[in-house]
C-alpha cells in the first residue's frame, strides 16, 4: 500500500465566533490516501493554515516529496523519513507540528489497513481498570476546560461554575478552571466558589496561562489553592526557562503540568528533569505525532510522572488523545473541551461525529484505526478559504 495523495481542508466557525470563547478557528485538516483506497485523517492546531496549504500537497510541497509514493510498511520509518529530511532546520516549530498531524494520519491509515484500533498497535492497554479514576473497567476519563468569557472577578467566577454544574448534569467527572488574565486572589477565589457549588467528589485542576512573573507569588497561590484538592497546577509561568517551574515545584506540594505548546520529546525531556514538573501534556500532532507521544509516555514513566494529553481544539484531534490513553499506563485524564457549553456550531459538530462520552468516560474504540471520520458534508458546510 502506497501514499498517493496528501490534501488540505480548512474548516472554521468564521470571524463573527471567538476562538478565546469555544470557537474554532480556521483550522487545517489533512488527508493521506493511498492506492489500495484507505484514508488517514488528522489536523494540525495551531499553525497558519496557509502554511500547511504551502508544505503538504503534490509532489512538489515539502512534505509530498517525502511522502508521496512511500510504502505504508510502519509508520515510525516515515516518521523518521521526515524527521531526518529537517536535519538542517530547526527541528522545532511548525514544521514538526505539521509532521505529527501526518505522523497520526499514517497511523491511522497502519490500523485501518491492519483492521485494528491504534492503541493496539500502540501496545495495547498497560494498566488495569484499578489504575483508572473510573475504577470500574479501563475506560478513558476526559476533563473539561472551562474558559469564560470575560476574565477575572464575579462575572468569571459565575460562568465558569455554572458550566461546571451544567457538564456535571451531564456526568463529566474532572474539570479544569482557567482564572487566566486575572488577580492571584482570583485564581484562589475560582477554585473556592468551585469546591463550594459543586463538592469535594469532582476532579479539579487550575490553568493560568503563563500568568506569573515570579516564584513568590506563585508559590503563595499555590498554598492557598491546597485546601481545595488541586489535582494539578498548568501554566504558572512562561516556558522560555524551567527554573522557576523547579523552584515552584520546591515549594508546593500541587503538582505543576505543561507542555500543551511542547514540540518533540526532547523539550518534555527539559520540562521533566530541569523544571520538574510531574504531569506533561502533550497534543498529539503538535508534539510530533502518535509516534513521538509514546516515547515522551516512556520517558514520563521512567521519572514518575504523568501524561495527560492537552487538546484545546476539536475532537478530531481529541480522537488521537483517546487511543494514546488507552495505550498508557500513566494518562489518567485527557482534556476536552466540551461543545455542551461553547457557542460554537462546528465544535458541536464534531463531537457528535467523535467517540461519545457516557457517565464521563470514554470507551476503548474498537474501530480499526483512529476511528473519526469527518463528513464530507460538514466539510462544505464550514470551509474556509
């Protein structure tokens, strides 16, 4: 089976929806097809469509050249094929967010040809239902992000709770509150009115965005925040250095989480043994793929640390996200973001077509491949050009 064709779609809610509100901003998806008539699907978060558009396409594009007429014999030789034609570049950046959107395309291609689900080409499910937060069978446990649409003081605090109450009703078990832009009180306040509306029993993680300058402050919010059983701390500070993360992980015991912007595994590498952070979040194209999630999983479990993939974008890549969980032993979680309570018609859309989530989990797929197939359909309907 050979690669004959790589295409570029670019869909979107359009200009009149904020993508800072649940909107889905003009985002490219890619297509692999080959000559025996099987498809892979991925998409790429993130990065300029036009850029996509320029670098994946005929033989001509950068990425064509590599890849279109090679054999579908595993997808990390053509991984590695792309990965080695980037030698003398920098190896970071666009450029290896576009080869893991192609890297889960191909993977999804090897399980529909081999007619079996991805996680089991992964290696199957390592862990056993005891080791997940459902504690009944091995199911996936998604945790939704919850942003508002103003930030800081009541008018963040009332929204951002009552869609918890609402996904809640839903069944959803673990939320992230995102008190980003907003005063250190605030962020304390958030996880108080959550704790206070909705108890003890749900999971509750804090993400601010990169929002501090400086360890002291950090480290005071952090105290503040343990009384609230803080399942992880995302983002205190930029990620240009990992010191301060070190630092801060010294002085609280809330384990800190990033990497939703991490590209290749060695950057992960850095965030684990120089920053100390103990729960990385890859996204599965930006990352470098399928391919480099397992091994940034392998070197997470090596240092006690956990994976719990990010996915701030639309359940085509959240499908990906699904069969790395169900592979390894250390992602208790992946995140979500939930269409139930975002005006955004496309997101809603493609989480009908995505796996369903029923009493806030999600079941192994059992469809060969990835298992999402996107609608022609749809496809027309919310192009972008």
């Amino acid at each position: 089976m050979k690669i004959t064709e790589l295409r570029v779609d670019v869909i979107g809610d359009g200009p009149e929806i904020d993508p800072d509100r649940g909107g889905v901003e003009p985002l490219a998806c890619i297509r692999v097809r080959t000559d025996e008539g099987i498809t892979g699907l991925s998409e790429v978060f993130r990065v300029p469509p036009g850029v996509v558009q320029a670098t994946v396409g005929g033989p001509q594009t950068h990425f064509g050249r590599l890849l279109i007429g090679q054999e579908i014999t595993h997808p990390e030789r053509l991984w590695q094929r792309m990965w080695d034609a980037l030698l003398h570049t920098n190896r970071r950046g666009w450029e290896v967010i576009i080869l893991g959107a192609l890297d889960v395309a191909i993977w999804d291609i090897y399980g529909r040809m081999l007619k079996r689900p991805v996680w089991e080409l992964l290696g199957g499910v390592q862990r056993g239902p005891f080791q997940t937060p459902a504690g009944e069978t091995t199911v996936v446990t998604p945790y939704c992000t919850l942003v508002s649409d103003v930030w800081g003081g009541e008018p963040m605090f009332a929204q951002q709770v009552s869609r918890a109450e609402r996904l809640a009703a839903f069944g959803y078990r673990a939320f992230k509150v995102e008190p980003m832009m907003s005063a250190p009180r605030d962020v304390v306040e958030l996880a108080r009115r959550f704790r206070k509306a909705l108890g003890s029993t749900p999971t509750l993680m804090v993400d601010v965005g990169y929002l501090f300058h400086d360890v002291p402050t950090a480290a005071r919010v952090c105290r503040e925040l343990e009384e609230f059983d803080i399942y992880f701390f995302e983002t205190p500070f930029p990620v240009d250095s990992a010191v301060p993360y070190a630092e801060l992980a010294s002085r609280t015991s809330i384990p800190l989480a990033a990497g939703e912007h991490g590209v290749t595994r060695w950057e992960f590498l850095d965030m684990m043994d120089r920053g100390r952070v103990s729960v990385v979040q890859p996204y599965m194209t930006t990352c470098g793929g399928l391919t480099e999630a397992k091994r940034i999983v392998e070197l997470a479990r090596a240092r006690g640390a956990i994976v719990c993939p990010g996915n701030w974008s639309t359940q085509i890549l959240g499908a990906a996200s699904v069969h790395l969980a169900a592979y390894s032993p250390i992602t208790p979680f992946i995140e979500f973001a939930p269409a139930e309570v975002y005006d955004s018609p496309l997101r809603r859309e493609l989480q009908q077509v995505g796996f369903p989530v029923r009493d806030g989990v999600i079941s192994l797929p059992s469809t060969p491949g990835i298992g999402y197939d996107l609608p022609d359909d749809l496809v027309r309907l919310f192009r972008m050009t």
